[in-house]
C-alpha cells in the first residue's frame, strides 16, 4: 500500500480585494514552507517575492495570478500564513513617548485590506490631458534604489494617458518615452500622480498596547507585508 498524500484539498474560503471574489484555499505544506524559509534567509527580495507567489499559486484553486494586485499578494499570503503556521505574531512595537519598544501579539485573522469602491482613476492634468491609473500588478520587480523603485512603480500605475480625443496606453510606449513625460510635468500635476499611489490599498491593522517601560498608552497601525511575514 502506497503512503498517502495528505492535506491536498481546499479547506478555507478568503476573498480577493481588489475584485471582491472568493478563493478556496488550502495551508501550505512542509514542502513550500521550506522554500518560504530559504527565501527570507537569502535576504533577496526578488527571490522572497518569487517563494510567496509560487506558495499563493499551490495553495489556491481557480486564481487567476495575471489579474492579481500587489495588494491582494500581500492579503492572501498574510490568510494562508495564519491557517499555515498559526494567527498569532509577536511584534516588537516602538512607544510613541519613550520609543522603547513593548512585545505585542497581534492576531493574523483580524489584518484587512480596504480598497474603496468609489475612488476615481482618472486624474486631470489640464484641460486636454488626463492619466487613467490603474492598481500595480505584483509583477513589479524590486529595484537598486528608491529612484528606480518610484519610475517603476508610477509607470506601472499608469493605464493610459487620453490627449484630446485620442488614447494613449502606456504598456505601448518605451521608458524613454514614458521618462519625458513625467519629466514635462509641473510639481502640482506629479504630486498628484504620487498622492494617488501613496493611498494604494494595503493591508493594514491597528493594534493598541500599553509601553511596559513608561506605561503610554499606544495606538499604532502596523501596514505592509514584511510586519506580518
């Protein structure tokens, strides 16, 4: 008799944020947890990025990966962490007063990820231009430095820009292209840009603690993957 396979099936149902759909799901495995752990060891976020999405693609059935948002990543690795490993986490978060840092449990389950329905994707340069963004896909590669990683990630949220009557996609055009166009902007018109991306959706989680070292009390949002990885 053959040794059976076990814990292959879809046991959990999450929904996916930015389009609302549900998901079934399994925890990952020894074999991928091996992978996740060589990954956060190597300290290359390109190979950490490539282990969580080859462990969202084992785990989940009927994902249609090309159509995910950095986001939902973030989101659905965090769900599959907590049925996988355990909810709880244990951070180590600073005082706003003394800055003393208090251990903190914080509980996977109750980590959102709001994205909201009505917010507006066309943005108005002037009277003839307007830029159409679009949420970035995980697909966005890390870069060496924070100049790169800010290009990268506006030309990414980008759709297309509509001159007059005509519309222009990005995806069709090269970065040199791309680069002149930023670069034509005002101030006011790029900050514009920047502040649609600086409130992308993200998972997030308000925790509240007491400092053990002056007895503040605290109210801080823990934001982003690498709080909850």
């Amino acid at each position: 008799m053959a040794l059976p396979t076990l814990n292959g099936s879809p046991k959990y149902t999450l929904t996916v944020p930015s389009t609302g759909k549900k998901v079934r799901y399994r925890p990952y495995l020894v074999k991928e947890e091996k992978v996740l752990l060589m990954a956060s060891e190597s300290k290359d976020p390109q190979q950490v990025l490539d282990a969580i999405i080859d462990t969202i693609k084992a785990c989940t059935h009927q994902l249609k990966m090309n159509d995910l948002t950095s986001f939902d990543i973030e989101y659905i690795f965090i769900k599959l962490r907590a049925k996988s490993v355990g909810e709880a986490v244990t951070l180590y978060l600073p005082c706003t007063s003394c800055e003393q840092r208090t251990e903190t449990s914080m509980n996977l389950d109750d980590v959102k990820c709001p994205v909201d329905e009505d917010r507006g994707m066309d943005i108005e340069l002037n009277a003839d231009v307007t830029v159409t963004m679009q949420y970035p896909s995980y697909k966005l590669k890390p870069s060496d430095t924070a100049e790169d990683a800010g290009f990268a990630m506006i030309t990414q949220c980008i759709k297309s820009v509509t001159v007059a009557d005509e519309v222009v996609t990005m995806a069709d055009e090269t970065d040199e292209e791309i680069k002149r166009f930023l670069e034509s902007m005002t101030r006011e018109q790029f900050d514009s840009i920047s502040a649609w991306i600086r409130d992308l959706p993200q998972v997030e989680h308000t925790l509240k603690f007491v400092c053990e070292h002056c007895s503040e009390k605290n109210e801080i949002e823990v934001k982003g993957l690498q709080n909850f990885f």
